[in-house]
C-alpha cells in the first residue's frame, strides 16, 4: 500500500484512448497499479448533447480552422469536479519546466485541458481554467502530446514512482545545473576508457567528479542556466579547477557541441564561447547581477 493518496491528474481531450494509453504504460502505468498516480482522461464528446456529438465550431467573425465550444468543455469539467488547478495547455502559457514539475508532484493533483483546432473559446480561458501551460514554442495540432509531456515529467517526481528517489536531485535542471556524464560496462570500449574515479569505489571522489562535471557541461552547453542561479561560487570555482575543468575544457566542450552533427545548432552561450568571447561565470570571472 502506498504510503501517501495517490496524486490525481485529470485530462480532458476529445483523444482519452491516446492519453489513456500513454499513462498505462512503462513507469506511469507501475505507479498506476501500485496506487501512487490516479491519471483520469475524460472525453469531451462525452458531455455534448447532439447526436454528432459536436464540440466544435466555426469562429464568429469568420477566419481559418475551428473552435472548441465553451459547452461541451465547461459540462465535462463540471461532471467530474476534477482537482484544481486546471491548466490549459496552449502556446500562450507559462512555460513548463522542471520547477513547476516539482511543485506540481508535490499536490495533491490538478488538471490538464487539451486544446484543439484553431484554440478553444475565450470564456473557456476567461472562467473555467485557473491558467495556461506551454511546452515549448512550436505549434502542435492539439494539446495530447503535450499533456502527456507534463504527465511524465509529473508523475515521475511523485515520492516513490522511480525506484530510487534520489536519482531525481541529479538530473538535469535539478539545481539549474545539466546531468554528468554516464558510463557503464565495458570499462574500455574501442579504445575509449570510463574515468578511473567511477571505478575507485571512492563515493566522496565520485561525487565531486559528478558535481564539476555537471558545472563544466552546463557552463559549455547551457551558460544561460548558470546565470539563472546566480553564477558560481567560489567552492564550485576552486571544484572545478581541481579537476581541470576551467575555461579550456568548457570552450572545447562547446566547440564540440557546434560539430555533433548536420543540422545541429548549438545554444547561444556555447557559441560565444567558441567564437573566443570569456567564459561566463567560470573560475576567475565575475558573477553578474
């Protein structure tokens, strides 16, 4: 039995199969059947009362595409008094990211409204939904992937869905810092070695190791996460020059990320970095307001 109630998260869709079947799968669908996530998708057809079960329509003052309806939406959402807050998932929201994930696996549940067509109507966002969720900025054809986007960054932070809870304090974004790398058997693979430290048995070494090399790789790949926590200071600076990891390593690191592969544009940061420009926020270099 699980220790806590499970974490409810609703979604309203006019696709419950494709939600549905996301969230019974792989770790959500485990932590589903050992009581820890209560995931419902509700069908908005569900809640018309045509018999072509409509849910959308053309805008008023004509234009492009479709709008979902205000009352087939509003019904399936008062049917069920789902767990709030709702959010609706459209491109004009705040943008998801691993700190709300932790906020929002921290509740007691919320909501998610898919969005369809052209949008839904104005008075759906304007006196239903507590706010606006985006996933990034592109469009997609309705808001499924993206809720099942939230569900899984969600559900998998909920105390004891991943078998090892602290694997999530070391992952990317935990602490605004990217992961360290990862190695696994062989311990020599066509010539290349895994690092000497992850073989030592020394958990304090290898647990430095970890730490500045999750500092070089984001200052190399992502310096913008850097900045958002304030820069460095001066334990991380001397971690990283103990382990050589100053402003050589991350230029090379980002001059490799520009060359990984056609098409591949490297962040911003990681091209300042290779054009010559100073290292943000390492060893030596001021922190910025």
């Amino acid at each position: 039995m699980p220790r806590w109630p499970a974490v409810r998260i609703d979604v309203f869709t006019i696709f419950p199969d494709m939600v549905s079947g996301f969230a019974g799968q792989a770790l959500l669908g485990r932590a589903k059947e050992r009581g820890l996530l209560d995931i419902r998708a509700h069908d908005l057809r569900a809640a018309t009362t045509d018999p072509h079960r409509t849910v959308d329509a053309a805008p008023f003052g004509g234009g492009a595409g479709m709008v979902l309806m205000p009352e087939p939406v509003f019904a399936a959402v008062e049917a069920v008094d789902p767990p709030r807050p709702l959010y609706l998932l459209a491109p004009g929201g705040r943008t998801f990211d691993q700190g709300l994930a932790v906020d929002l696996a921290g509740g007691g549940g919320f909501s998610l409204l898919c969005g369809r067509y052209e949008g839904v109507d104005e008075r759906v966002r304007a006196h239903l939904v507590d706010g606006e969720l985006s996933v990034g900025d592109y469009v997609l054809a309705g808001g499924e992937v993206a809720a099942m986007v939230v569900l899984e960054a969600v559900g998998r932070l909920v105390p004891g869905v991943m078998g090892n809870d602290g694997s999530a304090g070391e992952e990317s974004f935990a602490d605004d810092l990217l992961e360290y790398p990862h190695y696994t058997r062989p311990a020599t693979f066509r010539g290349w070695e895994a690092p000497e430290v992850l073989r030592s048995g020394d958990h304090g070494r290898v647990a430095r190791w970890r730490r500045a090399m999750a500092l070089s790789r984001t200052l190399a790949l992502r310096p913008d996460l850097v900045a958002r926590r304030g820069g460095l200071d001066d334990g991380e600076r001397r971690l990283l020059e103990e382990h050589g990891l100053g402003d050589g390593h991350a230029r090379a690191q980002a001059h490799g990320r520009t060359r990984e592969g056609p098409g591949e544009r490297p962040h911003e940061g990681a091209a300042a970095l290779e054009a010559g420009g100073p290292l943000p926020y390492d060893a030596g270099s001021p922190s910025s307001t």
